[in-house]
C-alpha cells in the first residue's frame, strides 16, 4: 500500500491531477492526498531578489524570514523588518501567473491558507472526501473565517486572469 501527499499551489494540484490516473493505472492501491495553497501569485526568485535590493536596500539571501501579509511584502533580517507593498514587485511575478484564475486550488483535497484567518491560524477548505477524512483525523483548533475576505481575494484573481487573457 503506498500512501502520498502532494502540497503545491493551484497550477501544481492542476498537474498533480492530470497524472492521477496515470498513477492510479500503475499503483492501484495508491492514496494520494492533495493539499493546495491558496496562492495569488508567485515570484521568481532571482528577480525578487534584485526587487527586493531595489525596493529595500537589502540582500534576499540574508533574510530570516519573508512573508506577504495583508499586502505588504515583509523581509525579516537581524531581527528588523522591511517592508513594501506586493503591487510594487509586479517585476518579479511569474507570467503565467497573471493567466490562473485559482486562488484556493480548487481541485485539491482541501485548500490552505492565512487569508480569512487569525494571526497564526490557517483557513481550511476541505473539497473532497479524502480531505474530509484527513480533517477529521486531526486535532485542529476550530475557529471563525472571514469568507469574504477569501471570497474578494478569488474574484480578483479570476478578473485579473480574464483581462490578462483578453489583452492577449
């Protein structure tokens, strides 16, 4: 029996989803679990890095800790804080990144995120019975979400990739 999770972003769960039956022909006794990450885009790192000097005078490599929270782009060196405003790192988004239309992986077994949550606490979508199972088996702590806040959140996204598309 093999058991496997996977954990990626929307375009990653689209893949891993594509390859499933593949799998499935091959390893009949396979569980797979997928576990996506609410994503509104991602960087690339070499030119987030020269961003992230131009922005914040301050080497990426160096960085304890990096973050997007509300907004804001947060790099944590020595302790201190610096911070500028996601839309100024247009630069360094990925390009196919403007084309996807998923903020929550939709075709996950159960979505993950820090939008709609408490500091510290990550919102939960669970889309499958497998993710249903696996919820259940944990002992997580329950709390409220803001589902407007996700809610806003996708709907960009899918108005971004739609204009992104028309101008093509």
């Amino acid at each position: 029996k093999r058991k496997i999770a996977i954990v990626g972003m929307a375009c990653e769960v689209r893949a891993a989803r594509r390859i499933q039956p593949i799998l499935l022909r091959q390893y009949p006794n396979l569980e797979l679990t997928i576990i996506g990450l609410f994503c509104y885009e991602c960087f690339d790192y070499y030119k987030l890095k020269e961003e992230t000097r131009r922005l914040l005078d301050v080497d990426l490599d160096s960085a304890e800790k990096t973050q997007i929270h509300k907004g804001k782009y947060i790099v944590t060196i020595d302790g201190k804080e610096h911070a500028t405003k996601v839309k100024e790192l247009n630069n360094a988004v990925e390009g196919r990144c403007l084309d996807c239309p998923d903020f929550t992986a939709k075709y996950s077994d159960i979505s993950v995120g820090s939008v709609g949550s408490d500091e510290g606490y990550s919102t939960v979508i669970v889309r499958s019975d497998i993710g249903k199972k696996l919820v259940e088996s944990l002992a997580l702590a329950k709390g409220k979400v803001d589902k407007d806040e996700v809610t806003k959140l996708s709907i960009l996204k899918e108005k971004r990739a739609k204009l992104d598309r028309s101008e093509k």
